[in-house]
C-alpha cells in the first residue's frame, strides 16, 4: 500500500476515536473495507488499496454531525489525499468512491460501485446489530432496525454486482433470526 494511502487512512480512523454511533463506527468502516475487497476480488478490479481508504472515509463526515454526510466525506478524503501530494487521479478515484454511497444513489465508477455495495451489505451483518443490542437499543438504532427491516423488499435488486446479491442472500436468513429474536425487545417506535 502506498504510504499516502495508509496515512490517510489513519487520518480517517482518528475520526471515530470516542464515536458515539455505533451503527457508523470504525468497526463498520473496517467491515465495509473488508466486503469491498471481497466483491473487488469477485469482478476483478485490483485497486483494493483505493478501495480501503473509501471504506475508512466514507461515514467520516457522519462523525462530525453533517448530513448529508456523502458528498461532505468525499470532499474531506479527496482533499486531505491532494495535501498528502497524492495524485489527482487518485484523489478522484477516492471522490467518486465515496459520493455515492447511499442506497439510492448511482454511482458512476467501479470504485463508487463496489463501496456502496460493501456499505450497504454491512446493513445486514448481525455483530453490527448485535452491537446495538449490547448498548441497550438507544431508541434511533431500534428504529433503524426497523426501517431496514422495511427496505428489504428493494434488495438484492439495490446491489450492482452478482457476488453482492449472493452475499446478500446468505446473510438473510441470520439477519431475519436476528430481527425476529429482538423485535419484541425494541422501544416502541
């Protein structure tokens, strides 16, 4: 990995440091990272390195209160890669990797397209769930759970690529025993 990556990356994880929100914490963006490597691997792109520093910037702006965050958090990794004299390219690269991550939007390069893949594959991972349950259901996790439940129905459709459509359909069924054994402990809505 290039050391301007690698230190960019750092930047990006010093975010998280005392995060509150656990459904967006570095443990998410370490997770997105790992998927995107998967699903790179799956289509054969080999630029997995831009891939990671997208995954560790992509919620950045979330921590520090902005929404919309994606756009914000392209910006902050485009800008901080161009300070460490990575090059415009690259720095674009990770722009476009990153602004488009939301489930509803389309975005317009195989980076873009394989992190909002990975992201939202990680809506569906347990431990991340699991998390939530362990910190006490704060009411807007119990309702995001909720609203993801109710998303269902748009994927495996929403994924752009095959292999994250069949990861999908093997994270269903646990994240649907998952859902069944806490809704009843949720906070009412």
């Amino acid at each position: 990995m290039k050391q301007v990556y690698a230190d960019s990356i750092q930047k990006a994880k010093n975010y998280y440091d005392n995060g509150q929100d656990i459904l967006h914490d570095l443990s998410h963006s370490d997770r997105v990272a790992e998927l995107a490597k998967q699903i790179a691997e799956a289509v054969n792109y080999n630029d997995t390195d831009i891939l990671e520093v997208c995954a560790f910037w992509h919620d950045v702006a979330r921590t520090r209160g902005v929404e919309p965050h994606e756009e914000a958090g392209a910006v902050m990794a485009r800008d901080d890669l161009l300070s460490r004299r990575a090059s415009e390219e690259d720095a674009n690269k990770a722009y476009e990797g990153i602004r488009f991550h939301k489930s509803t939007a389309q975005p317009t390069t195989i980076e873009g397209k394989i992190v909002r893949d990975a992201d939202k594959l990680d809506i569906f991972t347990v431990s991340r769930w699991q998390a939530c349950a362990d910190a006490g259901w704060k009411e807007e996790y119990s309702d995001d759970l909720r609203k993801t439940v109710e998303v269902m129905g748009k994927y495996p459709d929403a994924f752009t690529y095959d292999f994250s459509k069949d990861l999908y359909a093997k994270r269903k069924p646990e994240f649907l025993a998952f859902w069944k054994s806490v809704k009843d402990q949720l906070p009412k809505a």
